[in-house]
C-alpha cells in the first residue's frame, strides 16, 4: 500500500493541482482526486496522513464523504477546506469527525500548523 502525506480531494482540477504542487514544494507527497467516490476508492488503495476535503464536490457533498472516510479508517485527520461553508457546516463537520474546517483560499502555513500540531499530538 502506499503512503502520501496527503489526498487532496476537490472538484476545482486547477485548484487541487495547484495546491498538490505547493505542498510540493514543502516536501510533502500528495494525491488529488476530484471528486468523492475516487476520494473514497483512494482510501482501499493508499494510506494518507492527513486528508483535505471540499465540501462541494459534483457527485457527493462532502459531509458524506466525510462520514464515509470516518466510517472505514476512523482515526484519518480530515480537514474540510471550502469556498462556501456556512456555520451550520463548520459545527456538521467538526461534530462528524473533521480535525479543522478552512475556508479558501488556503493559507498553507495556517495549515501547515495545524498538520504539525495534529502530528505532536499523535506522536
């Protein structure tokens, strides 16, 4: 099985290449699927330290990615990462399991933080 720092999972292709890339650059590997079924196969294929996750995908909306993630590897970090989240999401998502909840655009050292401080506190 093989193993990435993190699946970026987002409908905007450019967007998620984009992001991949950066992260990139910080030493970190990283999957990007574009919808959340493949976000969902990915989990049977590899293992990821940390999972980014809109939450308007085209196919599921990311809450129930969400819940499937959680469902089949529970202790998977999970940060939803969206344009358009209300409140109501926010509370959803955190309730559901999700480790942090980010709005675009990204500030990678924000999440960076949180990745390191997820990490300390597993370790």
């Amino acid at each position: 099985m093989k193993h990435y720092d993190l699946l970026i999972v987002d409908d905007e292709q450019r967007y998620a290449d984009m992001l991949a890339r950066r992260l990139g650059l910080r030493n970190l590997t990283c999957q990007v699927c574009y919808d959340g079924r493949s976000a969902i196969e990915c989990l049977a294929e590899a293992a990821f330290a940390v999972i980014i996750l809109d939450l308007q995908l085209p196919d599921l909306y990311g809450t129930e990615v969400l819940a499937q993630i959680k469902q089949r590897r529970p202790d998977n970090v999970v940060i939803i990462l969206t344009g358009h989240g209300t409140e109501k999401d926010k509370q959803a998502c955190l309730a559901a399991g999700a480790h942090a909840f980010m709005n675009k655009p990204l500030d990678i050292d924000r999440l960076l933080t949180i990745m390191n401080r997820l990490k300390t506190r597993s370790a």
